[in-house]
C-alpha cells in the first residue's frame, strides 16, 4: 500500500527583499514597498556596565558596519541607529519591533520606524527599516571592568521600505 501525502509547496526566492514576504508578523511591514536591500558586515560594539542589580554585565552600545551590494561598499550604519548611503541619503530609525534570531548567539530580527531623513537620494522616500538574517552579534554575561569595550561581529541584511 502507498500511501501520498499533499505537502502545500512554499517558494522562496533568494536574496533579502523576497525574504520580506515571510518576515515574522512582529517586524512584517504590510503595504510598503522595498526601495533598497543591502547587506551588512560589522560588529556589534558593548561596554562593561554595572546593570540595575549592581553586577557589571555587557551592555549594547553601538553597532559599527559597512553596508554592501554585488560586492561593493554602499554606505554605512552606526549609532543612532543611523544607515548612511554614499549618495548622501541617511536615515534614523526607532525600534518598533522585534523578533529572536535563529541562533542564540545572533542578534534579534528588527522593525524600525524611521525618525528622521537627512541628505537625497535612494532613501529619500524611506519610513520603515527591517534587520533581517542576522548572524552573530550577541554578546551576554558578566565583564570584569566598567568601561570596557567589546566587539561581537555581526552580519544582517536591511530592507528600506516606504508606504504605498
């Protein structure tokens, strides 16, 4: 006896903006349009604080990376959170949503509202950011001396999206 079984069939296609139709609901961004997806390499920067409890632990401080596309350097992110293109167009964005990586050694998956525009040019029209396909980047547990730094290196890829 065989026995067949009807298995729905899901198509992925490659590369990050595709992934956008599959996101997690808590950083899905329904409605809005891919204007730019780039990749990310970098680091996740922490300093040795004391946290509420008193005991110094790794605290999250900057992310420091070099954004890419077809192999070539496109602009930057860094504190802020800030993406910065070489066109001169920048944005900040705000966390809005959230959603665990796939490891637990990778950094959460990201919605952000964008804050604030500066410069024109591709993300001129942009008002939703998503961190995506995260890889590394987290660094947890005690540290011995405040005010020290450390480096986790990370890589994602980021959606820019706009509404309509």
């Amino acid at each position: 006896m065989s026995i067949k079984l009807a298995v729905p069939c899901l198509l992925l296609l490659a590369g990050p903006a595709a992934a956008a139709e599959t996101l997690p609901e808590a950083i899905a961004a329904p409605g809005e349009t891919v204007v730019l997806s780039t990749h990310a390499e970098g680091a996740q920067v922490y300093e040795c604080k004391a946290g509420t409890d008193g005991k110094l632990a790794w605290a999250f401080r900057e992310p420091i990376a070099t954004l890419l596309a077809e192999g070539k350097t496109t602009g930057r992110h860094y504190a802020g959170p800030n993406w910065e293109l070489a066109d001169g167009s920048a944005v900040v964005g705000k966390a809005v949503g959230n959603a665990p990586g796939a490891t637990a050694a990778d950094i959460p998956w990201l919605k952000l509202e964008v804050a604030s525009h500066r410069g024109s040019g591709v993300l001129t029209p942009v008002t939703t950011v998503q961190r995506i396909n995260t890889h590394g980047g987290k660094l947890d547990g005690a540290c011995d001396k405040a005010g020290e730094f450390k480096s986790a290196p990370y890589s994602a890829d980021y959606i820019f999206l706009k509404k309509g």
